[in-house]
C-alpha cells in the first residue's frame, strides 16, 4: 500500500498532540532526579582529614572504591611504588576504564558552580542515569561551617572534612 498524503497528515498530527506529553515527561524525569540527588545528599556522611594530601588520597580511595562497587576497576598503586606512567600507559588505562564505565552505564561528573551550594561541590557518579554517589570537595570546617562538626571545632582548630555517601567498608 503506497503512502498518502493523508497518512502523512494523520501522522504529523499524532506527532503534534504527543508534544506536551513528551515535554511534560522530561520534566517529570528532571523533577524525580533532583529528588534523587537530594535524599542522596542527605545520606552523606562528614569525612575528617588534618591534611590537604590526606584529603586529596582519600578522595581517589573513594573514587575507586564506589567504581568498583559499580563494576568499574581502576588500577590501584599502592602509595610510593610508581610514581609517574608513559602517556602510552596512561592511555591504555584511560581507554579500559572509559570502556567498562560504558559497558557498566557508569557516569562521573565533577560539578562546581555558583548555582549550587559550596557543600554540593564535587564528584557525581550515576549508574543506569541515576545518581549512586558522591564526593564532596574538601571544605575546612569551622565554627561557622554550615554543618555540626563538634570534633572539627574542638579548641578552635580548622580541620577539613568532605562529605560522602561511599559506604567505610
């Protein structure tokens, strides 16, 4: 049977009615996804360093271990055995790891913006584009910090401290 002009406008009428639907239904996905990040957020958990290197090393313990809990394994080297990698070998972990994060639906976004809050600064990780985890970005904790750390304040010493939702074991 040869396509009309009839089916064609029948069609494009069925197209232009499911507009709304489909514009409603992204949002409706957008709205279920901040909703997510926010209980996610609320799961976090302040994370206590005395040193910047302490922190920085901590964040990559937490970035490897929330990845592997999501299928995705990144060479672990152990502190002072190899410092430094050909850009050759660099590559070839780059690409094994860009391909299991692809086979495992795994997403890692790092966001720092004026539009959200300092606290929500830092590593995003989705799984099948649902958020899974996150990394705060260092913060030094204060009197004025915007979250209750008592040992952080103890006789008026800055400690830092992230927040994370990577469960300890």
């Amino acid at each position: 049977m040869e396509p009309t002009d009839q089916h064609f406008n029948e069609e494009l009428a069925e197209l232009e009615y499911k507009k709304p639907t489909d514009q409603r239904y992204i949002h409706e996905i957008r709205d279920q996804a901040e909703e997510n990040r926010r209980a996610l957020l609320k799961q976090c958990r302040p994370v206590l360093f005395d040193s910047a290197d302490e922190a920085k090393f901590q964040i990559g313990q937490f970035l490897n271990k929330a990845m592997r809990k999501l299928g995705v394994h990144m060479d672990h080297i152990p502190p002072g055995k190899r410092k430094s990698f050909s850009k050759h070998e660099v590559k070839m972990m780059e690409k094994r790891v860009t391909r299991q994060m692809k086979q495992n639906d795994v997403e890692l976004h790092f966001k720092r913006s004026d539009d959200i809050p300092y606290t929500e600064h830092g590593f995003y990780i989705y799984h099948h584009k649902e958020i899974a985890y996150f990394i705060s970005e260092p913060m030094i904790a204060t009197s004025k910090s915007p979250l209750f750390l008592p040992t952080a304040i103890i006789q008026g010493h800055r400690q830092l401290f992230l927040m994370t939702n990577v469960p300890k074991d």
